[in-house]
C-alpha cells in the first residue's frame, strides 16, 4: 500500500542565488564541476532543513541541480539539437503584459542514445540527507513530442510524433525502474501535456499539425501506463501531476479536467494525481466524481505562481467543497505546481515560498490531524 502524505509539493523549489551565480559561473567555464555541486550540496542540504521545518511530509532536492524540471532527459540522451528555425510550442500568458510565443529551443535531430541515467546525479545525495521519505520527479514521455519534435528534422528519424513518444517512454520506463530498484519512496510523473487536450486554442494547434488530439490523448495515457508497469510496489507512491504551463509565473493552457477525466483518471496506474486547483482556468471540481475508489488526489490550491498568501479559511472552504467527490481521506493539499520548474524560477521571494509550504502544512494538520 502507498503511504499517505497529506502536505505535499510539487518538487522544484526557487534557486538561491548561490546556485544560480554557481550554474552561470560553471557554464562560461569560470567554475568547474566539482564547485558547482558543492554549491548545489550546501544548498540541498539548508533546503531539506527548510521543508522539514515547514512540516511537509516529503522531501525533494528541489531540482536544484537541474536546469529545468524536464531538462535531466535532454542532458541524458544524445540526439536533441538546436534547430535552425525554431517552431512555436508555446504562447506563455501573464503575469500582465502581452502573451509570449516561445519557439523550439531542442529538437531531436538524431536517433536518440542515453548515455546515463536521467536522475543518477541527484538520487543518491537526496535519500543520504533527507530527513525523511524522499520524492524524485521525472518528465512524461508525452512532454517531448509535443515540443521537441520538428518536421524537416525529427521525422528523419521518427517519421511520427508516436514513434518518438515511444522512444522516449522506453528511456523513462528504464529510470522508474531504477528508481524504484534504488528505493526512492515517492516517483512522481510531470505531465504538462495533458492541458493540450482539454485548451480548445491548443487542441486547434494539434490539428493544424495534422495530428487528432483524442488520439494523442489516448496514447499519452497508454505511454505514462507503459512507463509505470511494474511500478505499484509495497512502499512505494507513483504519482502523476497535470499542469497548466508554470514559467516564470506564466502558464500557457486552460480548460477543466471533464474532457479528459475518466480515461485519465480511471486507467493510470498511479497511487495519487496531483491536480491544479488555483484559478478558475482548472474548472470545477466535479470532474473528481470519476476518482477511483483506490486513488488519492493532491488538491493544488495554494499558487506558487503568486506571492499573496492564501487564507487558511479559504483553503478550508475549498477542501470542503472537494470532499463533495472525493472523501476526505483520500485528499491531500500542495501548491498548485512547482515553485521554479525553470532555473529563473516564480515571481516571489523564498521567504514567501516558504511560507507557503508552512500554510500548506498547518492547513493539513488542522484538516487530518497529526
């Protein structure tokens, strides 16, 4: 049986400036490796120190020594180049201003070739100090062919998006298995991709690229399935979370979870979804009433994208409000997404990062107990 967290997080957390100034002195040649992970190990470990005193239930590296939450597959795999012409993949939106195409920045440009594992640098040092269950996160396959395929390049050598998907699934299947072989309590998947499917503006684009959105649906699921088999161990929590776009507190999607809530709910082979509740773009809660019996769900209703601190009473009501579709014991609370799931990370400072883990876990002992 997977263990019960109530107050948890995403994963990433915001890089202090001693990781930062470390990453940019290392990649203009001024630092050298060794450097740089002693200022990503200092950081870690007063971290780890800052959740535990905060009172969440999981522990994680913060993705201090990634460069973005889905960048360790990239750095892993050989094959990704950066293209000529770079196609929009995104069009980011707020926090004010006009919204913002951005373009392809890594596309595969060969046949793909892991060279180590996506999370080996960072596992080991996370369960050696963290003072309790420790979580890893790892990207879905289906992040990468919706913005590292490129016709005219990637079809050279997957002549579809599903051929790439595949691919990569494989690699990812390879690292949960790792993962769970090397004993980390907690895998969770991040799957931004799924937001495609229920954004009327994002599934017209999937169209415009000749591809049919209900059928990438449909094979994103059965691919994060094909990741996970043989995943559901005794003592060990397998979660996927859904996200809306979180850079630099913009987001790029918006649609609640009816769309896509039955087959995705209903047929992943994940112990708890992490699911973004902050803003009306989610939608309602009812899609929960498709919830196994089996599942648990991790209300995002605290942002991480905005500094403002929500009220517990608010909290409260809206956890209320949930337990209309999932009973109570099978809820969880964390914020709505990471912290920096970009190296530049969300518009606020880490004192205000910090307290909204605290309030995230004042609120679960208030609700649960413990």
């Amino acid at each position: 049986m997977a263990a019960i967290y109530r107050a948890d997080h995403v994963g990433s957390l915001l890089r202090p400036d001693e990781v930062k100034e470390a990453r940019s002195a290392f990649q203009q040649g001024r630092l050298d490796a060794d450097a740089l992970r002693e200022a990503e190990d200092r950081a870690i470990l007063d971290a780890l120190e800052r959740q535990r005193a905060a009172g969440v239930e999981v522990f994680t590296d913060g993705e201090f020594r990634r460069t973005g939450f889905q960048n360790d597959l990239i750095e892993a795999v050989e094959g990704f180049v950066t293209p000529d012409a770079p196609a929009v993949v995104r069009v980011w939106q707020g926090p004010g201003g006009t919204p913002t195409e951005q373009g392809t920045r890594q596309v595969v440009g060969a046949k793909l070739r892991q060279v180590r594992g996506l999370t080996e640098n960072q596992r080991e040092f996370l369960q050696t100090h963290a003072p309790g269950p420790v979580k890893v996160t790892i990207p879905s396959p289906s992040q990468f062919p919706a913005i590292c395929y490129q016709a005219g390049v990637s079809d050279r050598f997957y002549p579809t998006r599903s051929d790439l998907l595949w691919e990569i699934a494989g690699f990812i299947k390879a690292e949960i298995a790792a993962l769970l072989e090397a004993g980390v309590d907690y895998i969770q998947i991040d799957a931004p991709r799924y937001s495609y499917y229920v954004d009327p503006q994002w599934r017209q684009h999937l169209r415009d690229l000749g591809e049919d959105p209900d059928v990438m649906f449909g094979e994103a699921v059965d691919a994060d399935n094909h990741c996970l088999e043989g995943a559901q161990r005794p003592g060990a929590t397998v979660a996927l979370h859904v996200c809306r776009g979180n850079n630099q507190s913009k987001w790029y999607a918006q649609g609640g979870y009816e769309a896509i809530a039955e087959r995705l709910f209903g047929t992943l082979s994940v112990d708890r979804f992490l699911l973004e509740y902050d803003t009306e773009r989610a939608g309602t809660f009812e899609p929960l009433r498709f919830m196994p019996p089996d599942k648990m769900v991790v209300l995002g209703l605290v942002s991480s994208k905005e500094s403002t601190l929500e009220s517990q009473d608010y909290l409260l009501e809206r956890i209320e409000e949930a337990s209309q579709y999932v009973p109570p014991e099978r809820l969880a609370l964390s914020p709505q997404c990471g912290f920096a799931s970009t190296a530049p990370g969300n518009l606020l400072t880490e004192d205000e990062q910090w307290r909204k883990l605290e309030l995230v876990a004042e609120t679960c002992r208030r609700v649960w107990g413990g």
